[in-house]
C-alpha cells in the first residue's frame, strides 16, 4: 500500500481531513455533524497515515495513547456536566455564553460543544485503539 | 440533594476515568479504588439518611422535565441498593488489593469494575425505562470484560454462555421496551404508572408483562433460565464472581421488583401468581442443585438461584410485609453472598483448589477463616440471631397473613436443605481430617489483607441480625412506597396522578 503516491497525497489530505473533522465537531450543534462524526472523520486522517507510512508514524503523530486519548475525552464530557451544577442547575444542564470578536457576529459557546469534544476524543481514541491493534496483529 | 443523587453514578465515572489516565500506574489505580469506593460507600449512606428523612429524591438531568427528559429519582428501595452495591464495591476494592492479580491489574481491572458499579448504580436510579436498558448494558458490558479478562480456558467457556444468554435477555428487553412505546407512547416510569391506568389495551402490557419478566428472569436467573449462572460464576478470580455474585442478579430482582409494583401491579396484569410459581420452582430447583455439587464456588452460584427464589417469593405475594420480607433479604443476602464468595476465593488461594474432596482440615490450619465462614454460612442458612433467619421471618409471616401454605412449606424445606449445604461444605472443608496427602498450601501469597473484607461484611452480617428492628423499619417503610406509587409519581412529574 505504501506508494510514493499514497504517501505524498496523505501529507497533503490527511490535514485537510483533520480540519473537516473540526469543522464537523464545531457545526453539530446546529447542523449535521457532531462529535462522534467528527471523531470518525478525524482518525480517518491518522489511519490514512498508518495505511500509507506504518502505526508507529500514526502513533507518533497522535502524541498521547489511544487509552489516554478517550480517557481524556471521557473526562471533558463528564466536567461538562458539572458546570451547570456549580450554578445549581442539575447535572448535564447546558451554559452559554457568548464570544464578541470585532467583526464578527457573537458566536454561542456552551457546554454542549465540550461534551462534543469529549465525544470527538474518545471516539477518535477508541477507533484508533482498535485499528492500531489489528494493524498490529497482521504486521 | 442534587449533587447527592447524581454522585453514584458520577463518582465511580470519574474514578474508572481516572484510573484509566493512570493505566500503567497499578499502585495509584488501587488506591483511587479503594479510597473511591470508601468515599461512595459514605455518600450513598448520606444519599440513603436523606431520602429517609426527606421522601423521594428527583433529579431531572439537563433541567429537561419529565417525562421528556430522562429523570434520576431514589426512593428508600433504590438508595438501600445504591448503598449495598457501594458496600460490596468497597469490599471487592480492598480484596483485589489484597489478591495482588498483578497480570490482570495491568489490563483494566480498576477502570472495569468502577464502571460495572456505575452500571449498577445507575440502573437503581433510573426514573426512565430505556435508561434502564442502557444502564443494564453497561454493566453487561463490563462485566463480559471482567468475566473474560486473563483468558483461561474455563473462563472463556463461562464467559461465552454468560454472555449469550444475557445478550438474548437484552433483546427480549429492548423488544418490550419498544412494545410499551407502541402502546404508551412513553418510556418515563412514573408517567408509565399515570398512563397504564387509563389504558384499554390491558391484553398487550400482559404480552410486554410476560416479556419483562422473561429478560428479568434470564438477569436474575429464575426457573428455567438460571443455567448460566451456575456455568459462569465459579470460573473468573474470586474478587471478580464476588462482585457478580453481590451484585448482578440483584440488579434483575430490583428490575422485576421495581416494575411489577410500579407498572405491572396486580391489577392491571395478573402475573404475580405466575412469579409466585416461579419463586417456588426457583429456590426448589437451586437448592437442589447445590446439593448435587462438590466445588466450593460451585455449591454457592446453585445458592445464590435458591436464594433468587426467596427475594421474587416476596413480590409474588404483594403484601407489604411480604415486600418488605424481599427487601430485607436483598440487604442480607448481597452481603452474605459476597462474602461466602470471597471465603471461597481465600480457601482457593491458600490451598490451590475449591474441590471439596481435596480440601480437609481448614478447621485446624485457618481457625480464624473457619470462623468466618460459619457467620454468614448460618446467616445464608437461616440460623437466629443472624441476618438471614429475620429475612426468612419476614416473608414466612407475609404468608401466614394470606394463607400461602404451599409457598410456607417449601421457604421452610428449602431453608432446611440450604443448612444441609452449609454443613456439607463445613464438614468436607473444614471439620473432616486433611487428606493425605494434605493440599500444599501455599505462603507466596498473603491473604492478611483479603480478610479485612471479609470480617467487615461478617459484621455487617451481625449487625443486620442483631439490628434486625430498625432495618425492619427501613425495609417496611421502602415496602410502603412501592405499594403507595402516587408519592414516586408526584415527585417526578410533580402533579398527583
């Protein structure tokens, strides 16, 4: 699999796909995407890197563990909920505020987008986890 | 109140979190768990005094009302619950400390069993039926990992007919979850209370009754479909068939019981005469299988079927009394049962081996464990001043009062045949001479740390025995709020039914 061709093409895809991941995670609230999409999108990217050059590249390139990775996703979920408890409302109760950049509409920022993140993390972590096994066993 | 109720369920997420991030950290992980469980255990007791002074607790997640949103709501039954599975979690905490299963520690021992409690925990706080389900699948799903991690042989061979036979409970479950959407229109407990009253279609909740009580059945292990509990549970590390043994088939008798008062009572769908059968059939069947075997955890898994028996016995006759009758034996029995697993973990490190045959003599080698194991041994078998004789007590009265003869004579004949057991394996094991050649036992291992559980669930054992008035009132007044279902129905949706 790993061709020249393969492996100049993912340098230049495999961000691009990265950022669509992002894009996907930060519209879900409103549009199609999510965390969870976003997630799958993004360890797309990093499997791409493991099928053209090998797992320890796409392992190098992820930094933090697989196993780290959803635990650190699982963390952010769980503090998002806690937020809206410290202003008394029940767990998982979504806050919002909003950023003013000049220039800009306001966005909307909330505690739904770092469950998101969390998600995204995890399912990236989990996925990857998974591949980087298989991929591990074969080779 | 509000950070109280969520903290079951919270707090064991966070620690199996944690110790995830702290996954090749085995020390740290050990002590998260047991300082983690030690705190659940006093929030959950906090959770318990508060719902006793202050009624039904309810948390609507996400500030979405109910029935929309998915509610928490405790009342005494869940939070006593909340409170046993803490116990039990702590004393599995502690013991896999002191079993140092170093191979399986580094593999997500921690993590998985934080995260079965929060299972556990969640699926006695769930005031929404598919909630239920979900909270059944985590538990499942960490428990088919728990049951299979460290790959032996039998383990594995456990492990698949364990989780067959729960997958298929799962679709008879996720099945009658969706019947009772078609017909009700909503999966919210209490406002399923409010809407099966109005309802005409009383022939269908028979069908979905009958399912319910099928997939509770398989959790729980009930006649006929208790087989697999007796395969499984004797194969993976005694720590982990303690907490399955504590704990799992108990989540199934809090499911039946919670369901078949709050939805499916008596009026509605005429099946409590068909559990009260099956209670009879179960505690027969169990106890006479446990006669049968000669392998210590084995004899114990056909006990804990028997014993399934005896806790459905009280919701099939649908007193109070007989209610309260159930709830206390899930108190003792959770506590008994874990620990008599545990003894048999002890037994099985020391000398290598649960076989009956090849054990003799522990009387005079481990004076101390022998002891330990007549508590809840004669606890299990109903023996005064012990927690068991007041739980068998209870539901013997709750017959009396409706004249259930038959249900009286085989609660007694199967007591009497469980004390058989008991003695069976306190006379092989402990009372009769080493065999020779004695079983080599074995001191690279040291189980000083493995008895601290031990002797803390024998004194909870005595305590519920010798307490046995206040816990009577705890259980009765738990009793009351299942039979009274408008207090739970008033506090999720806020109006009277």
């Amino acid at each position: 699999m790993s061709t020249l061709i393969l492996r100049t093409a993912t340098r230049y895809v495999a961000p691009l796909m990265l950022l669509f991941s992002i894009y996907l995670l930060l519209v879900g609230h409103s549009y199609p995407g999510g965390g969870f999409v976003g997630g799958l999108a993004a360890s797309s990217a990093f499997a791409l890197y493991a099928l053209a050059y090998d797992v320890d590249t796409a392992r190098k390139l992820m930094h933090l563990s697989p196993v780290s990775l959803s635990a650190i996703g699982l963390l952010l979920s769980a503090l998002s909920g806690l937020i809206g408890m410290v202003h008394g409302a029940p767990y998982l109760t979504g806050q919002w505020t909003s950023l003013d950049l000049p220039g800009f509409d306001p966005i909307k920022i909330g505690t739904p987008l770092l469950f998101d993140l969390g998600v995204y993390l995890v399912v990236l972590g989990v996925t990857m986890g998974i591949l980087f096994a298989l991929a591990e066993e074969e080779g | 109140m509000n950070g109280l109720l969520i903290a079951p369920v919270l707090l064991p997420l966070l620690l199996g979190i944690l110790s995830l991030l702290l996954w090749h950290h085995v020390r740290a992980q050990r002590v998260i768990a047991v300082a983690g469980t030690g705190l659940l255990t006093l929030l959950s007791l906090r959770l318990l005094i508060g719902i006793y002074r202050h009624g039904i607790q309810v948390v609507h997640l996400g500030n979405w009302e109910a029935p929309f949103g998915i509610s928490l709501a405790a009342d005494l039954l869940g939070a006593i619950m909340v409170v046993l599975a803490s116990i039990t979690g702590f004393a599995i905490a502690l013991y896999s400390v002191g079993a140092n299963e170093r191979q399986r520690e580094c593999f997500g021992y921690y993590p998985l069993v934080h995260i079965l409690i929060m299972g556990v925990n969640g699926a006695f706080l769930t005031g929404d039926i598919f909630n239920l389900y979900v909270w059944f699948e985590v538990m499942l799903m960490s428990s088919f990992v728990l049951l299979a991690l460290g790959g032996e042989k039998p383990q594995i061979e456990g492990g698949v007919k364990y989780m067959a036979l729960n997958f298929f409970s799962s679709v008879i479950f996720l099945t009658a979850v969706g019947l009772l959407y078609g017909v009700m229109g909503t999966l919210n407990l209490a406002d399923l209370a409010v809407k099966v009253r109005g309802t005409e279609s009383t022939g269908m909740l028979v069908v979905i009754g009958c399912l319910f009580l099928a997939s509770f059945g398989i959790k729980a292990a009930i006649f006929p479909l208790f087989f697999w509990l007796p395969a499984s549970y004797h194969t993976p590390p005694p720590a982990v068939s303690g907490l399955f043994a504590g704990l799992l088939t108990k989540v199934g008798v809090y499911a039946m019981i919670r369901l078949f008062t709050l939805i499916f009572t008596p009026d509605l769908v005429h099946l409590h005469g068909l559990i009260l059968g099956l209670a009879a059939l179960t505690m027969v069947t169990g106890v006479l299988g446990a006669a049968a075997q000669f392998e210590f955890r084995r004899i114990l898994s056909f006990h804990i079927v028997s014993q399934i028996g005896y806790m459905i016995l009280g919701l099939g006759l649908f007193t109070p009394l007989a209610l309260a009758g159930s709830i206390f034996y899930l108190m003792h029995h959770i506590i008994v049962k874990t620990n008599l697993f545990l003894i048999a973990g002890i037994v099985h490190y020391r000398f290598g081996t649960g076989e009956l045959k090849s054990l003799g003599g522990l009387y005079k080698t481990a004076p101390w464990l022998s002891l330990l194991f007549l508590i809840p041994a004669l606890s299990l078998a109903g023996i005064p001043p012990l927690s068991g004789f007041f739980a068998k007590l209870l539901l013997v009265m709750a017959a009396v009062d409706i004249h259930a003869w038959g249900m009286i004579a085989t609660a007694l004949g199967v007591s009497l045949l469980t004390l058989y057991s008991m003695t069976k394996i306190w006379n092989e094991a402990f009372w009769k001479d080493a065999p020779t050649p004695p079983p080599p036992a074995r001191t690279d291992q040291s189980t000083i740390l493995m008895m601290i559980p031990v002797i803390l669930l024998a004194t909870i054992t005595v305590v519920i025995g010798f307490g046995a008035g206040p816990v009577f009132r705890l259980a009765l007044a738990a009793a009351n709020q299942l039979m009274n279902p408008s207090d739970y129905i008033h506090a999720v949706l806020g109006v009277s039914p």
